[in-house]
C-alpha cells in the first residue's frame, strides 16, 4: 500500500491546536492521554475528531496503544506555553496600569 505524504502547513498545525486544544493539552499534560472521552466531556465522536488533526500534522502518534505528543507536538506545546505566559504577563501589566490610574 502506498502512503501519501500530506504537506503540513503553519496554518494546519495552529487549526490542528486550537481545534483540539483541551485533548492536546491533556496529552501534554498528563502522559496518560487514554483517558476515556467522558473525562473530558465529549462523546466518543468529538473525541476522536478532535484527536484526527494533531494526528494528521504530526503533533500526537500513538505508541503502545495511547497517544502521546511527538517530539514536534512537545516544541509546538512550548511553543503555545510562551505564548499563553507573555500574553498573561502583558495583560497583567495592563490592568497594574489601570489600578494605578484609578
């Protein structure tokens, strides 16, 4: 059987995340992403469609019968960890501006 190589673009992979951010993060985050699809509070449908893209891009591969994040998926989760830190720090900056008006 002949696989074909999909082209992965920035636009798929930032779709990939925030599609299926909440599964993304909890395979990161836990290392037993297994967890059944009422632990998050989806159905088994929405899980698994939600799991189809950062599959797809190469962010997740199941290993051993979980998924876990490839070596791609753990620069990319740094990756969206610094931008979540810088966009707190600057809106915490903001409203220390606004206290300090007020």
């Amino acid at each position: 059987m002949k696989t074909e190589q999909q082209k992965v673009t920035r636009l798929g992979i930032l779709h990939a995340i925030t599609f299926g951010r909440d599964l993304f993060n909890s395979i990161a985050n836990e290392g037993d992403p297994d967890e059944s699809p009422t632990d998050l509070k989806m159905s088994r449908k929405r899980y698994y469609t939600k799991l189809s893209k950062p599959v797809k891009t190469g962010l997740i591969k199941r290993k051993n019968g979980i998924y876990v994040l490839t070596l791609f998926g753990k620069a990319i989760y740094e990756v969206q960890l610094g931008f979540g830190t810088a966009v707190d720090d600057h809106l915490n900056s903001k409203v220390e501006k606004i206290e300090i008006i007020n």
